[in-house]
C-alpha cells in the first residue's frame, strides 16, 4: 500500500487515471490524424481566409494540444486530492 492507502482505493484512483488517459489519446488521434485525413474535404470551409484544414494543421491543432495538457493535468490534481495521493509542495 502506498501511504497507507488501500487497494480498493488505489484501483478507483487508476480505473480513473486509465479513463482519462484514454480520452485523451482519443482526441489526440482524432485531431491528428482524422483530421488530417479530411484535409481535402476541410479546405472547402474557409476560416479568416485560410482554409480550414490548413488552419487546423497552424492553430486549431495546438491550441488544442495545449488544452489536453492543461485539462489532464486539472483532473489529475483533482483525482489526486480525491484519493489522497497528491504530491506534498515543496517549501
């Protein structure tokens, strides 16, 4: 057991870290490869003059890579707390 912490408890506390992780990557992939296997069909939308494929490979895609990482990263903590194995801060 790590820091006194159950099994039962340490099983919820991954069934919902393996969850989310899978969420993740599952929007990972679709952004991209999915989308870009759309790209053709995509670039007949066109957003601020670009076409939208084009605009998904510039800006769309890392704006929402940066919102999985944020957003795995708030779970995390939260899940983290909710099962009491969060990290202790450093001073």
């Amino acid at each position: 057991m790590a820091h006194g912490i159950d099994r039962k408890t340490l099983d919820a506390y991954w069934k919902e870290n393996i969850k989310l992780t899978t969420f993740t990557l599952i929007i990972w992939f679709v952004v991209t490869y999915v989308v870009a296997f759309f790209a053709p069909q995509l670039n007949g939308i066109v957003i601020f003059g670009f076409p939208f494929g084009y605009y998904m490979a510039a800006q769309g895609s890392l704006i929402i890579f940066v919102w999985l990482i944020f957003n795995y990263a708030f779970k995390m903590n939260k899940y983290d707390k909710k099962y009491g194995v969060e990290e202790e801060e450093e001073k």
